[in-house]
C-alpha cells in the first residue's frame, strides 16, 4: 500500500514538473537588426588627399595648360583667342596687381571656360617671407580675383614654384588651396623663340601633365598657334586644373617581378657539385 502511494506522488510531481518547465522555457526571440546604420562614406581619391601637385594619373589623353603672370592687356585676349579656336580650355594664375588692373580680361576667360587662380599679389618668393606677409599677398590676390569674377579661386601657383612643405598646410588650411606647379616648362620666360617653345612643350607633355607658360611675354603667344596645333595631332585635350585633378585615378602598382628559377644543375644524392670555372672580361 504505502509503494503505490510512493509510486502515484511521484507520478504527481512529475506531471507538475513538466507543466511548470513548460511555462517557463519560452523559444529565444530572434534579434532584431537596426537598418539604421549609416553608409559609410566613399574613400576619398588620391587627388583629395593631397596638397600639391605637378601632374597626375589620368585614364586618357588629358592634360592642363597653365598660362603665368597675367593678364596682360593685349596679350592674353590674343591667347584666349587661340583658345577658343581650338576648343581648348586653360588655367591663368594671375598676379593680383594685373588682375585688379584688368578685371574684363578674366571675366572673359570665366565666361570662355578658363579657370582663374592665385599667383600672389606681387610675385616675390613665398618660400623666403614669413606667414603674415605671405597671407597678405594671397589674401590681396584673393579679393581682386572676387571682385573681377564673384568667385574665389581655389588654387594656388607659388612664384618660382617655391614655398615649404609648412607653408603648404596652413595656405590649405585657412584658404583651402590646392598648390599647383608643374612638369613641363618650356623656360619660355626666357625667350628662346616661338620653334623651341613649341618643341619643348611636345617633347615633354603626357597624359595628366601640367605645361607651364606665361602670356606676358610675344614670344610665348607667337608659339601657340604651332603649340595647339601639334598637340591636337597628337590627341591631347587641354581642361582646367580642377578638371584635370578630378580626373585623377590611381597610379597602378608595379608587377611583382617573378623569381627566375636557379641555373645551377641539381644534384644527385650523395654528389658533390663542383661550380664550373670562369674568367672575367677586363672592367667586367
């Protein structure tokens, strides 16, 4: 008697067990995922990360033509007369003083498709004078570029391409100037003749390259028409500065090169490999 009765409250508590752990062992709930999550930003290209430039890595027939020192007031509406006749594009770093002189003359260039940057106000070296005087230079540049145009210019030619590595970080960052020089320069400043300018700048010129000139000087001018011609020939397209940077790509890495595999013969176990004997040609 007392067995069976063991035997049904066991059975009992069982029951009341199961039922209990029925109630309490819920199925986990799936985790809900937040589609909120930003997108991350797109890595910013090679150009963009950078300061200065001489040229850049560019998919196609792409260069910069970059006219120094103007505008001059009978000289640079000559230019932009071949420009146009040629459909080319191009970028005046203008001297302050000249830009305040001439105001019509950028105009014109802006309304024909040129793009106008900062070249100082006076042309001294950059690189030689502290930052205050330096700041007042660009700054003066700056405003009469404004005035002419409603636009403030975004790059920067220092005079004889010099200025320091400091002096580029803090230009960018309190005027956001890209610093731009250059890897043709025809030296045309010198006046060698409209031929030797013309083939200086064909020798020299690739695709992404920044040719130098300056439209102050008669020489220089006489030598465009021959200039723009060859270069159409060889199929080069001349856009802006800030075109031509933003057609900026990566520069491919090298091919890793592949190990040659030895010369030397392979030896048998147990053979003892004796190099052959050679002699040297003499300087060799």
């Amino acid at each position: 008697m007392f067995v069976r009765q063991l035997l049904a409250f066991s059975s009992v508590s069982l029951l009341i067990l199961q039922s209990v752990s029925g109630q309490s062992a819920r199925p986990a709930q799936p985790v809900e995922r937040s589609n909120s999550a930003s997108t991350p930003a797109p890595a910013a290209s090679p150009a963009q990360l950078q300061i200065s430039f001489n040229s850049v890595h560019v998919d196609g027939p792409y260069i910069a033509l970059t006219f120094d020192d103007g505008p001059h007031a009978t000289l640079t509406p000559k230019l932009l007369d071949l420009l146009a006749a040629h459909h080319m594009r191009a970028t005046f770093f203008v001297v302050g003083q000249n830009a305040a002189d001439h105001p019509d003359i950028l105009r014109r260039a802006v309304r024909e498709g040129h793009e106008i940057g900062n070249h100082s106000w006076s042309h001294p070296n950059l690189g030689r004078m502290s930052d205050e005087a330096v700041r007042r230079e660009l700054q003066k540049t700056d405003d009469a570029i404004f005035a002419a145009i409603g636009k403030h210019p975004t790059l920067l030619r220092p005079p004889y391409g010099s200025i320091t590595a400091r002096q580029k970080r803090w230009i960018r960052d309190d005027f956001g100037y890209r610093i731009i020089t250059w890897d043709v320069d025809p030296l045309d400043w010198k006046r060698p003749g409209p031929s030797v300018v013309t083939n200086r700048i064909l020798k020299e010129t690739r695709p992404g390259s920044i040719v130098l000139a300056h439209d102050i000087h008669p020489p220089t001018i006489e030598a465009m028409p021959a200039t723009f011609d060859q270069l159409d020939r060889k199929g080069f397209k001349s856009v802006t500065v800030s075109e031509l940077l933003a057609m900026a790509t990566q520069v491919p890495p090298k091919p890793t090169p592949i190990p040659r595999a030895s010369a030397l013969p392979v030896a048998s176990p147990g053979a003892v490999y004796t190099p052959p004997v050679t002699t040297s040609t003499p300087g060799g």
